[in-house]
C-alpha cells in the first residue's frame, strides 16, 4: 500500500515530515520539489513526525531544514520514527562544545 506522503525541504535532509498517520510496511511516497522516491516503513509513524529517509549513524547529525536539529542517539534505519527516543537536542550543549568530553 502506498500512503499519501512526506516532504523533505533540503536536499541535505536525512529526514522528512509525514503527512498522514502511516503502519509498519506501507510505502511512503517522499517528495522533494519535484523529486519522488519511496521508502518503505518500519513501524508506524503519526501525522507530522518524522521519518528516516537515510540510515544515520549514533552521532550523526539529524538534518531537517538542510540544519542539523540534534544527534542521533543511537542507530537510525531506513523508514523508522525520528523521535525523542533516538535524538538528542545539540544545541546550548556545553559537553558538545569543542574541547568538551560527553
């Protein structure tokens, strides 16, 4: 089944926005400007979360806006829920700052 969709903002997003609430399994039509791709989910996602359009590694930066909106606090795949149970905010953190030790 493929559901109505996500956009992304920035060709440098590693996440886009879902637009209807989606199940594990369906295919989710992405959109970027005119681009479309499909990503097939792994659980379900709600209406306005987040969706992983890339795998992102532990630590990697989290993009949306084509900005950085937090780390990935473990690994991320494919298709699943980007979320406060998988990102942390970066901003205003000290023990991120250059020199500091997390």
């Amino acid at each position: 089944m493929v559901s109505g969709g996500a956009l992304m903002f920035s060709p440098e997003d590693n996440v886009a926005t879902i637009m209807e609430d989606v199940k594990p399994g369906a295919e989710v039509l992405v959109r970027l400007g005119k681009e479309v791709s499909k990503i097939k989910t792994l659980e379900s996602i709600p209406f306005g979360f987040k969706i992983a359009v890339s795998d992102i590694a532990k630590g990697a930066n989290v993009v949306k806006y084509g900005e950085s909106i937090g780390i990935a606090s473990r690994d991320i795949k494919q298709g699943e829920l980007v979320h406060i149970h998988n990102l942390e905010g970066a901003r205003g953190r000290g023990d991120l700052a250059k020199g500091g030790s997390k």
